[in-house]
C-alpha cells in the first residue's frame, strides 16, 4: 500500500495487537515491531489486507512472527473479499480459477492424452479444490 505517514500510523496499531504473542528469546520486541509495522506496509495491497494479516497470525501462531513468516502470510491471505489466496504465476496467466492440464492415460490398445481444466497445484488452487469438495452434495449410502 501507499507508504503514507497515515497508513504507516494504522500499521503500527495492528502490529500492536502482536503483544500478547511472546517474542523469541534475545529479540526486542521494540525493534521487531518497527520492522512488522515496516513490513505490513510494504506488503499489505491495504489496511483491510494488513488487519486480515495480522488475524490470520494472531489465530494460528504461539509467538509473535518474525518478518519473513508476516511476509509470507501477506503472500497467502487474500488481498480481495474472496478470501482466497494470491494466484501463483501460472494460474494468474488463466485467469486464478483454472489451469490448464494434461493425463496420458493406459486406454487398453495404447495410451490416450487427456486435456482438461483443474486447479492449480498453489495455495490458492488448493483451497480451490477444497472448495470444490465441500460443495460436492452428500449421499447417504446407508439410505439409498
Ligand atoms: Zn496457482
């Protein structure tokens, strides 16, 4: 996001919420939340990005994060309302939903290639397939 004094300010309040989380052992805690405020600037698209950053983190982490890991959970918590990841370079190029993909199948008298759409292998195309199965309807073999 734009590195205005503002937004920088908005910044440093979310890194705030850090402070129940433990810092490791030698690290001042001062001087890690200057380069986490530094860092949540640079990277978050905006402040709605930085606050899910930064409850993303406070939900799943026991100490308070280094840069590299608040970089990474910048690169893995959607910058738009969908809540799905940033797409890899390869799905990006088809659009974030689909990619393109090939099977050679043994069809019996030789083998055949299969072209096909599926999700992409990133963390997006993943929780794209997740997606995929939870809609997929229940059928209660027991009743049918
Ligand atoms: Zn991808």
């Amino acid at each position: 996001m734009k590195p205005t004094e503002k937004q920088g300010q908005a910044c440093a309040k979310e890194v705030e919420r850090f402070g129940n989380l433990p810092v490791p052992f030698g690290v001042d805690r001062a001087t890690l939340k200057i380069e986490l405020s530094r860092a949540l600037l640079k990277y978050a698209k905006d402040l709605k990005h930085a606050g899910r950053v930064v409850q993303q983190i406070i939900e799943t982490a026991i100490v308070c994060p280094t840069v590299a890991e608040l970089i990474t959970v910048t690169r893995e918590v959607s910058a738009d309302a969908t809540g799905l990841p940033e797409p890899c370079n390869k799905c990006a190029a088809d659009g974030g939903y689909w990619v393109h993909q090939m099977a050679i199948k043994d069809v019996g008298f030789g083998t055949q290639e299969y072209h096909y759409s599926g999700r992409c292998n990133c963390a997006r195309g993943r929780e794209l397939g997740h997606r995929d199965r939870a809609e997929q309807p229940k059928i209660d073999y027991a009743h049918v």
